[in-house]
C-alpha cells in the first residue's frame, strides 16, 4: 500500500460515512434486540423451563460419563452409576413426598 492510499483513507469524508454506517448499523442492531425482547415476552412455560434445565444436566453428563466410566473401570463406573441413580431417585421421592405432604 502506498501512501495516496493511506491518505485516501483517512480523509474527513471517508470518517463521516464510516460513523454513519456504524450507527446505523448499532440501530439496526437496538431495533432488532426491541422487536425480539417485545416477542419473548411471557411466551415461555414451566414445561420450556424444564426441558431446557434437563438438556443441561444430561447433555453435560452425557460428555463425561465415557471418560468417568474409562477412570474408574467398567466393573466399578458401572456400580457407580446405578448406585447415584439409586440416590437420585431416592431424593426426587423425598422432595416429591414433601411437597405432597405440603400440600395436604
């Protein structure tokens, strides 16, 4: 690049059309962030909620369990898997049991 091209460049034109593109660009950008937070408004449930705390957890768990099981041998991941599931359930049935007794 040659020095015509630097000064070309930096001329007080090329400044002004450039801030205008970005602020009409950052307009665009605040439009479009208005018009999706006005859509999303109330439109998610209980049921969105837990299906997206669920794909957490599982999706999360779903990238270590090879490498817990690979660690710990296929005998011994094995038990231990079933056994936190057996814990799992059992807390779930305590929390269930608690709130239905709550209820009462």
């Amino acid at each position: 690049m040659d020095a015509t091209h630097v000064v070309e460049a930096n001329t007080p034109q090329s400044h002004s059309s450039s801030r205008a593109s970005i602020e009409d660009s950052h307009r665009n950008f605040n439009e479009l962030l208005s018009k999706e937070s006005s859509k999303s408004k109330h439109q998610s449930n209980c049921f969105d909620a837990f299906n997206s705390t669920v794909k957490t957890f599982a999706g999360a768990g779903t990238f270590a369990l090879h490498w817990s099981i690979r660690q710990a041998g296929l005998l011994a991941g094995s038990l231990g898997i079933f056994i936190l599931a057996i814990l799992g359930f059992y807390c779930f049935f305590l929390y269930v049991m608690k709130y239905l007794v709550h209820l009462e």
